[in-house]
C-alpha cells in the first residue's frame, strides 16, 4: 500500500505543453511529475525522480471538463 506525501488537484500542477508532463514542486526541491498520457491511461500517482515521496493526483477529466477556463490539456487557462 503506497503512503502518500499529499493530494493534490491537477489544477495546481505547472504544464509543459513539450514534455506533455504535469509538475508540482516537491519539499526535496525538485518536482513530482506524471505524464498526460499516464493520466488518460488512469495512473493517479506523481513520483519525484529524486526523493521517495509520492502525491495522489485528484483528476477526474468529466468533472474538470466542465469548470471554466479548462483546456485540453487538463490544466487551467484563466
């Protein structure tokens, strides 16, 4: 059973539109990271590369679809 760091919406996540990868600054000072395609593929799970830490990602595409401002990519444009 994994323990996780947090939970955090994908909405505060930062999204680099070339890497197609979701960030969120871990406490060790680099970053969680989970792939779009991870995430349409239903992984819920952001690993930092440099520490043991991991955060649960709270996606839901049909509930975040609706809000205002959504983009494809499912980060806010607002």
């Amino acid at each position: 059973m994994a323990v996780f760091h947090d939970e955090v919406e994908i909405e505060d996540f930062q999204y680099d539109e070339d890497l197609e990868t979701y960030f969120y600054p871990c406490p060790c000072g680099d970053n969680f990271c989970i792939t779009k395609e991870d995430l349409e593929n239903g992984e819920d799970v952001a690993t930092c590369p440099s520490c043991s830490l991991i955060i649960k990602v709270i996606y839901d595409k049909a509930r975040d679809e609706d809000k205002p401002g959504f983009c494809h990519h499912g980060v806010y444009c607002n």
